[in-house]
C-alpha cells in the first residue's frame, strides 16, 4: 500500500473504502491497516473516504469510524440516516462540505435531499437508539450469539466459522478460516450453503440467500431467538452430515 501511494501518490484523489466491508462476507479489516491508509492518505493529500451503509449507525452513534478511532474526511450512509426512509447522506469535515453549492463551486442535488420527514425519522431512531442505550443492547446481543453458536459450530461436520464484528455477523464456509479479503466459495462450499439454507429454513430460520451475505441482529432479537437459531443450526447440520 505505502508502495502504491509512493509511485501513485500525486494522482491519487480519494480513497472509497468500506472500514467494515460486509458485501462478499464480513470481512473484518486490521485497525493497524486503516490507520495506515489514513495517514498515507494525509500524506498525499487525497480525500479518505469511508462506505458506511451497512455500519453507520448500527456498530456506534459514530458508525465503524467512532469505533476504530479513525475519522475519515468523508462519510456515506444509507437509509438508516433517515430511520429506514428512502434517502442517503454523505458527512464530513467542514472545510470539504464547504465547497458544496450554494456556498462552493460543486453541485449536488437530489430528489429527496434534505426531506422533512426523513430526516426527522433520521433523528428519532438515533434519539431513540442513544436514550435505549441501543449500541450496548446490539453488542450484548451479539456477543451472546457468539457464545451460543460456539459449541454448536465446533461440532460442525465441515468448516464453518462464526465472523461478528457488533450485531452483524456471517457464517463462512471457506475452507481455510474466515478470509480477510473477497475470497471466492468452492463448489463443494456453496454447496454446503445451500443444503443448511433449506435445512434452516425448513427450522423456521431464514438466512441471507446467498453464501456471502451478512446477517443483522436488530433490538427485537431477544435470548429466546438467539437459543432457537442455536439450536436450528445444530438440528440442520446433523442432517447435511
């Protein structure tokens, strides 16, 4: 990476990454690496932009930023910005917000920007997550889970590997552990996905449809439907032994 920004550096403009990337699996980054790209970043003088659809809101009030400690000079979000309404958002440093009409030369514009009634849904669900004390209640949640599946995947008949970073959390069926990067799924480990696909289903539990999605646990999760998926994935990988 430093040998990149080293020969790259002067045409380097931004850097787009997701701090949790959760699309090909979860695929929980180093801190050690994030706050390189940061200061890499700083160095060149390139923007270090942060994909936080999925974790804005949902790993802190901060998103995985807050949680890593490292703050990006910009930020995106999705829906959750507008408590499930139909809009997006971008944030960052004053000084790059600045430069965005009317009071700088760069023009964005949208149909729902700025609504109303998304941002006021926006700001019930962070007033309602901080006065429930949402964050900690999510993360106890998933630390639950994690202790509950444990035994059962260390009985598993074939790899599979719990990955949770907060309340969002992916089941991985590679072979050589959980990856850190978008690894691809072999025949015989997608096959293995969709056989405990249909035998979860069939228990009342339905997973993300494909192999590299992740899961969310939400505040309506309670100890009684984290035992019961516990105990559905048990019953579903002793019928695909």
């Amino acid at each position: 990476m430093a040998e990149l920004f080293a020969r790259e550096g002067a045409r380097i403009a931004a850097v787009i990454i997701e701090p949790v990337p959760a699309n090909h699996g979860l695929l929980p980054q180093r801190r050690a690496y994030l706050s390189a790209l940061r200061d890499l970043t700083h160095q060149y003088g390139a923007l270090l932009i942060f994909d936080e659809v999925i974790s804005g809101f949902r790993l802190s009030r901060g998103g995985a930023a807050e949680r890593l400690g490292i703050a990006p000079d910009l930020a995106t979000f999705g829906k959750v910005i507008g408590g499930g309404m139909p809009v997006g958002a971008f944030g960052g440093a004053r000084v790059i917000m600045a430069r965005l009409a009317p009071d700088g030369d760069t023009y964005q514009a949208g149909t729902l920007s700025g609504n109303p009634v998304a941002m006021t849904a926006g700001l019930a669900t962070l007033d309602l997550l901080a006065r429930e004390s949402g964050w900690e209640r999510l993360e106890d949640c998933g630390a639950e889970l994690e202790r509950l599946l444990a035994p059962v995947l260390a009985e598993a008949p074939f790899p599979l590997h719990l990955v949770r970073v907060g309340s969002l959390f992916w089941l991985s069926f590679h072979e050589a552990g959980a990856p850190r990067t978008a690894a691809p799924l072999t025949a015989d480990e997608t096959a293995r996905f969709a056989a405990l696909f249909h035998a979860m289903l069939d228990r009342g539990i339905y997973l993300p449809p494909s192999a590299y999605e992740a899961c969310f646990l939400s505040l309506a999760h309670r100890s009684a439907e984290l035992t019961q998926l516990a105990q559905a994935l048990r019953e579903a990988l002793a019928t695909i032994a």
